[in-house]
C-alpha cells in the first residue's frame, strides 16, 4: 500500500532529530569487490572506473619468474613468497618486490603510469609529505594529499627506506574522522582488502609497530589534471539520487519515496543502496541522514 508523502517527509524529520543518539558505527574493512565501488572514493568519473577496475584486481601486476598475470580482486591473497614485478607505464623500466610493496606500486603504476619505488626519480610526481609518527586530517589536507597517493611507512625513525621492514599503501580518501586505504598484504598473510580506520587507530598501528612515515607520493597537479581533469562534471556519487550533486536529507525523502512507491522521475535507484545490501530500503535513508549529519 502507497503511504503518503507526508509519512515520508515526518520520517526523514524524526530521523534527523534522532540522528545524534543513533552511536557511530565501527570502521571496517572491505573484502569482496561487489562491497565497493570507485564512487565511494571520488566522483570523478575516469578515475572512479580506473579504481573499479583496481577494485576488481586488474593492477597489471606480473609474477617475475613466470611472468604471468596476477589479478588480484579485493579480498584475494598474495603469496608471501612471490616476487612481483611491474612495469612502468611511462619508461617501461621494471619494478620488482613482494607483498604490499609490488602490490602499492602497480596500484599507482595503474593511476598514474608510473611506480614510486624508494622515492626517486619520478616523471610525473613528486614526494608531498615525508617524516613524522602520525599522519591527521589536517596534515594530510595541507599538503593536498589526493586520492590515489602512495604511502610508504618505516621502522627507521629518521624516516629513511627500510626495504625489508615497512608497509606501503594507497591512499583512497580521508576525512576529519577517518582514512580509507587500499593494500596488499593488510594482514600478514597476503591479504589485499580496503580497510577504513579512524585517525587514533590509525596512528595506534603506527606506534603499535613502531613505524614511521617515509615518504608520500603523489602526481603533480598538472599531471593529475592532465589525466583526470573535468571528469567528474555532473557525476553523481553514491547517495546522490537525484543528480544535484549533493547528498542531503531530500536524497533521504527520495529513496523513502521510493519504497513507498512513488515514480519520480529524477530517482537513480542505482545511487540508492547506501549499504550495499542489494536492497533499498528504511536502511539506506538512514544512511543518508548519517553522512549528512558526519556520523
């Protein structure tokens, strides 16, 4: 049975007022492409298809010894033991290395057409930020750290490369309460995921492994804008149902129209499923009204 647009609108209301009680929910990691989307992470569209293919293990990463192609799909294992190797889009030069370090540098390779390596010789990037035992919202926006960008950690604390002992990751987004990554090896035993964390536990497994910041990297802005400049004119990100391009509480009002079966004509149902649930539902209204509210 229809409910009456006035039902709907009450609800969004109600929620909005709760919202601030509803407790934040716990960061996560995500091991299953179908759970991502590069929607989530930008709304610039090229790039946004070059990370769902990343999402998806299309990296163009190769085992040296063979040299057959490893796809490795979030949620997908390494072998502990393989070297790795990528080739540089730019000069053709080789990378080799294993674990999370061959697995950051094709992600990058993939974005950028080029590997970070130990921080030397670049064509198209350059080191934003180096040194330190924590990185913070802050830090990372004023050195206008973008999606995409290479992170290298270290146990040497003068922040030097350690090639035997560090991690390396690929930066998805970040906001004032949390960093979304993408890496290999995320757990020690060869795990590739994307893994959401708050700023303290972030910088807890930082001094928990007693790392340090070696180096960031990331393409010059006129490189960057070079590949990927206006292509996210219009797009829509999750959320957005209506194409305004913004996420508000009329998105929330939408999808609830929805349910209850109203036929507006300016609805995507495909930006709807906040949760990736593969329904839409009082759910993802929800959800809406939680990241318009920052929770």
């Amino acid at each position: 049975m229809k409910k009456t647009i006035a039902n709907a609108i009450a609800f969004v209301i109600v929620i909005s007022m709760l919202i601030t009680a509803i407790p934040v929910y716990a960061y996560s990691n995500i091991t299953s492409p179908d759970k991502a989307s590069g929607y989530d992470y930008t709304n610039n569209s090229k790039l946004a298809k070059k990370l769902d293919e990343i999402i998806n293990g299309n990296i163009d990463l190769y085992v040296y010894s063979s040299g057959s192609y490893a796809r490795l799909p979030i949620g997908s294992y390494m072998s502990n033991s393989t070297m790795y190797s990528v080739k540089s889009n730019t000069t053709g030069a080789l990378c080799l290395g294993y674990q999370c370090y061959a697995y950051a540098n094709a992600v990058y390779n993939k974005l950028f057409n080029e590997w970070a390596g130990h921080g030397e010789s670049f064509a198209h990037s350059y080191i934003a930020l180096q040194g330190g035992n924590a990185l913070s919202y802050e830090r990372l926006k004023n050195a206008d750290i973008r999606t995409g960008a290479y992170v290298r950690t270290t146990t040497n604390p003068d922040g030097s490369f350690n090639s035997s002992s560090g991690h390396s990751f690929i930066i998805l987004s970040y906001d004032k309460d949390k960093i979304t990554m993408i890496e290999g090896n995320a757990d020690g035993n060869g795990l590739v995921r994307i893994s959401e964390r708050t700023w303290a536990e972030f910088n807890n497994n930082l001094a928990n492994s007693k790392r340090y910041i070696c180096h960031i990297i990331q393409p010059t802005e006129s490189y960057f804008n070079s590949l990927y400049s206006n292509a996210g004119t219009g797009q829509a990100v999750r959320g957005d149902v209506n194409h305004d391009g913004k996420v508000d509480s009329l998105d929330a009002t939408k999808i609830l129209r929805y349910m209850a079966e109203f036929k507006d004509s300016d609805f995507d149902v495909s930006l709807a499923d906040m949760n990736r649930d593969g329904k839409v539902n009082t759910s993802d209204a929800t959800a809406v009204l939680r990241f318009v509210a920052g929770l």
